[in-house]
C-alpha cells in the first residue's frame, strides 16, 4: 500500500492507495461518523459498509446541487449531528465533491474523509481539497477550498466500473502525464491496453503516480493563486462542453485537452509531433478527440468560466509532453481560436 500525503494551510490530508474498504474503521477516529454515499455504491456494497447511518444522495451530475446539499444539511439536523460529528464521503466524483462541501459548511465545518471508489476520484475529485456543487448547469461554481483527513483508494472496487467510467479517470490520468511527467506518458503508451484492461500492477503505478503529482502540486498552492492552475489543463473548454452537451468529465476533458494542444501548436509552443502522440493516445484510451457541439453555445459557457477575471482567463497550454504552462489569455482570443478547429468541434469521434 502506498500513502502519499499532502500538507497545506486546511490541514494535513493523507492518501493510503490500495486500502480497502472493509478497513475504513481503522481510519475514523473516535466518537460518532455519518456516511454519504450514492444509491449505485449502496446496491454494490453495501454489506462492506460499517455500521454507521448511511445517507444517500442518488447518481449522477444531476444530483451535484445545492438543493442535494439543502437535504443533507436537514438531515443531519434530524440525526442530531454536531461539531464532533465526523462525515464520510464513499463513492465518485459526485459524492466526493458533494460531501466535501457539507462538511466543509455544516455547522462552519466538520471534520471528514473520503472513501473513493472510482477511477476518476482516486487520481482527481477526492485528491486536493476542492469540494463544491454545480449552479445552472455551470461546473463547481459554489464550494469551498477543505482537505479531507484521509483519502482511502480501494482499487479492488475499480473491477465494478463500466467502461466510460475507466476512460473518464484514464483521461485525468492523461491530463497528469501531459502537464508533469514525461515518462508517466510514455508508459501509458506502452500500457494503454493493461491501463484500460485495469490490470492490477498497471492500474496501481498509474493512480500513484496521478496522485503523487497532484498532491505535489496542491501542497504548494492550495488556493489556486499560480502552480495549482496547471490541473485545470483541458478543462477551460471541457467544461464548456460538459455545459452544452452530452458528455461525460472525462470525454469533456479530452477534447477540452486537445483544443488546448491543438492552440499549443498554433502559438508555436508545442511540437506538432507531440500533438500527434496525445491525439493517438487518447483514441487508444477510447476518448474522444472531436466534439459535435455549437461552438457558439460553447463560447458562452466559456465566457462564464470561474476561472475568469474580466476579460482573460487563466489559460493552461502545453510546452512539451511533461511539460505546461499558464498564460493570461483574452477570452475574444480564445473565441476565435475555437472556431479555427472545425475538424475538433465537429462531430462526435469515439474510437
């Protein structure tokens, strides 16, 4: 089992990758513990789960609400939940996001952990300390900035996943590789099929080492004042397309990654030849490198992007594989680069 920490001004949160969730009462500490939890995790496993009062709030980005948040927050007012109380997030992205977020505001804040249970949460949603709920459709436009004291990654519950949910962690896993590990790519190249196949020494190398570089950076800057903006590498146009269409985070964020690459290239920053070895390996990961959506639609998602100030947006471009950087890019610039990619906002390619 490997444990990676992270130490920042919210406190010390730390990792244990290849835990299993049978062993979550080893992690809670003394005194009273509440679980939230999703309804596809209760129907999976729910006899591995501690005797504990279990809520549960659905599936689905459907639920990532403030009005879901509401219900949790009157709930444990009825079970008589206080400061001491200490909440559990067990499940996805959805869960990881909602729970981190009610304990971060109930009462001014309860202490918390989180059980995470899919790919795309072991190397992202549960690692960092960033906890909120979608607004209008818009992605994590109210939440809060709050480390969980423990994250336990059981990769043995990967087995369960279907195989969007593998492609939509595979893409985050991607996403690391590109922004700050060079050889991280190339293995991923070398191991796409095992990756996708979740064989066990692949699979566990891979979460490590997203989590590693994640944790790195989230220790020196929690608050996304400058290094953290990094990991929002394809998500500027990702998220504008989660905003207008059918797609999945993962999905999203890989034709989010190769807008942003492809614009790379155009601003002479990035080798062509890297260009092609992210577009091929991302279609040998079954995610797509085109989009059939309005980029008008898409403009206006990106025109109200969080990550605005006034008329720029903190933009993440890639320099070489391994290696990204930010810039201050005007959002008319972006707007116009987007419509330069006809062959990407297209239509739909799913290898």
């Amino acid at each position: 089992m490997q444990v990676v920490g992270i130490e920042s001004a919210s406190g010390r949160s730390s990792i244990f990758i290849g835990e299993r969730l049978n062993n979550l009462p080893n992690h809670l500490p003394p005194g009273r513990a509440i679980v939230i939890t999703d309804d596809n995790l209760l129907r999976l496993y729910r006899a591995e789960l501690p005797s504990l009062p279990v809520l549960s709030i659905g599936c689905g980005e459907s639920v990532k609400t403030l009005e879901t948040v509401k219900s949790l927050y009157e709930t444990l007012v009825d079970l008589e939940a206080d400061r001491s109380t200490f909440l559990i997030g067990i499940g996805g992205g959805v869960v990881c996001d909602v729970a981190g977020f009610v304990a971060s505001t109930f009462m001014r804040g309860l202490r918390f952990g989180f059980v995470a249970t899919t790919l795309l949460a072991q190397v992202d949603a549960s690692v960092g300390g960033k906890n909120g709920v979608n607004l209008g459709g818009f992605k994590n436009l109210v939440g809060s900035f709050n480390q969980p004291e423990f994250v336990l990654c059981d990769l043995r519950l990967l087995d369960s996943l279907p195989e969007g949910e593998v492609a939509n962690g595979m893409a985050e896993i991607v996403k690391h590789a590109l922004i700050a590990d060079a050889g991280m790519f190339a293995f991923l190249e070398e191991r796409a099929e095992e990756a996708l196949a979740l064989d066990p020494a692949t699979i566990e190398k891979l979460v490590g080492r997203s989590i590693a570089i994640k944790a790195g950076v989230v220790g020196r800057d929690e608050r996304e004042a400058g290094e953290r903006r990094i990991l929002n590498f394809g998500h500027t146009f990702g998220h504008a397309l989660e905003k207008v269409g059918r797609w999945s985070h993962g999905e999203a964020v890989s034709v989010g990654m190769v807008l942003a690459a492809g614009l790379s290239v155009k601003m002479g920053r990035l080798p062509e030849a890297a260009y092609q070895r992210m577009t091929a390996l991302l279609r040998r990961l079954r995610l797509p490198v085109a989009a059939a959506a309005d980029p008008k639609q898409v403009l206006e998602a990106l025109r109200r992007d969080k990550k605005r100030e006034a008329a720029v947006i903190h933009f993440v471009l890639l320099d070489d594989i391994g290696r990204a950087s930010v810039k201050e890019v005007e959002i008319r610039e972006l707007e116009r680069q987007l419509v330069e990619f006809p062959e990407i906002l297209r239509q739909e390619s799913r290898p």
